[in-house]
C-alpha cells in the first residue's frame, strides 16, 4: 500500500500536511491531495507542502535555493505563494534537520525565491517579494458589491476595504465571492475584507481560491498590509492570530509564528 512519512503544521492556523520528497517521486492526484486534506476522513488542512530539492525540478533549479516548496490548495489546485506556509516550510526543514536555521535560508517557489530569517523570539520572518497592483475590480459577496484594490503578492488578491470590525464579523463566507469583470483574475483570487482600526492596525477575513474560508493567509494579510499602510508596517489580526508587515523596503517582510503539531504515516487507498 502506498503511504507517505507527513507531519502538520499550522502559521496562526492557516494549517498545512507537509512531507519531504527530495527526488521528486511522490506525484499526488489532485483527488490525493484532496483526500489528504479531508476534515474528517483524512488529515485535515488548507494545503500540502512538499520539499524537494529545487535541482529535480526544471524551471526551479537555483543556486541560492536547496529546496523548493511546492505548494498545492486542499481541492489540488497548484498555487504559486503562501506566505504562511513559507514559515511552516522552514520550521519543518529545520526540525528535519534539512536546512542551518542559524543563518538565512531561502526558498524556490512558483512566485520566485524567498528568504526566511529565524527570529530570537521564535517567529519566522520572510521576504515576499515586490507588492504590484492591478486595475480595480468589483467583487460580489450575496447581495453586497465592492470595488476592491488589486494586488499581486506573487499570486493575486482582491482587497475590500469595509467601514468597520463588524462589518467584517458580519459577513458570509461560506459561499465563495464573484467578480467583474470575470477577465481580471482569470485563475481566481484570494479575496481579503479589511477594516482598519487605527493606523497601522488592520483586521482581516479572507476567502482563498481553492480553499474556502481560512482562519489566516500570509499573502493574504502583506495584500491588506499595503491596501492599509503602505511604505511602512502594519499589525494585521485574523481569526487565526496576529502577523506583522514591513512594506517599507524593495520587498514586503511577512513576521510570525509557525508550528509543527504531529506526525504521522498516512496511507493512501
């Protein structure tokens, strides 16, 4: 029976299955993922990371980076970043002994490379690359409409800016928002709705493209973070915890807490 050596981890419970594959010989079907991914009758997660070592796969081969995060959405779907499970891949690298957390360390990903920085305190800081913006768009949550600030962060975001924290506890995400024109995210997006306490103070909710709802999103939160606060740093509190941005510098620096809760063998049918 085929099986995998997994652990679970979790960046303020944005939560994900992760398992080494250095040689690139464990290829999971989307329904494998999704199986893995299962609340109830598999593991459980928003995600699986897989390391592999950047050199096995083409397109990703980089000196500066001995692994490569190849991240896949609970329904399978490939997504190019994810700024909480960056923090998860390096912790799990470092209880596996797989990488010098005492200096900085990066990372091949889809969205380019990515450094992370071990902090005395126990978080995990990691850069995420330039913050771009795209045209407006109109998002659409049941009978609500929003014009949303597009934000690219290495894979795309919509950022709704509503007028208070209720308004933000108020809404349904159980369904997933739509979008005008359909041409602005052709392979979907990550939609944030913020509200801003104070400067530099901001509260999110988010519905991730292949997910659903999530209690967290790093991506996610560094979007909200230059919506909200651009050119400096900004404290963003999600369902799952509080996570920290710099946007003042070339590239945005996500900062936050990032566990390994178990492991485990689970064997696929």
């Amino acid at each position: 029976m085929r099986r995998i050596e997994f652990a679970k981890g979790h960046g303020t419970r944005n939560d994900f299955v992760l398992f080494v594959d250095p040689d690139a010989q464990i290829e999971l079907s989307n329904a494998e993922v999704t199986a893995l991914c299962d609340r109830r009758a598999g593991i459980g997660a928003d995600g699986i990371l897989r390391a592999v070592k950047s050199t096995q796969l083409p397109g990703h081969a980089d000196a500066g980076a001995r692994w490569f995060m190849d991240y896949r959405n609970a329904d399978g779907s490939i997504a190019e970043m994810c700024g909480n499970g960056l923090r998860v891949f390096l912790r799990y690298l470092e209880q596996e002994a797989l990488i010098d957390a005492q200096a900085p360390v990066t990372v091949a990903t889809r969205a380019g490379l990515r450094t992370g920085t071990f902090l005395a305190d126990g978080q995990i800081a990691v850069t995420m690359g330039p913050i771009t913006r795209g045209d407006p768009a109109q998002v659409h949550l049941g009978q609500q409409s929003w014009v949303a600030t597009s934000v690219d962060v290495g894979n795309p975001h919509a950022v709704v800016v509503l007028g208070s924290a209720a308004s933000v506890a108020d809404l349904d995400l159980s369904v997933a928002p739509t979008w005008d024109p359909a041409t602005a995210f052709p392979n979907g997006v990550n939609v944030e709705f913020i509200t801003i306490e104070a400067p530099g103070q901001v509260v999110m909710r988010v519905f991730e493209r292949g997910v659903g709802e999530t209690e967290s999103c790093g991506t996610g939160v560094v979007a909200a973070a230059s919506v909200a606060a651009p050119g400096t740093t900004c404290t963003v509190r999600v369902p799952g915890g509080q996570l920290a941005v710099d946007n003042s510098g070339a590239e945005a620096v996500l900062v936050g807490p990032a566990e390994i809760v178990a492991r485990g063998t689970y064997y696929f049918d």
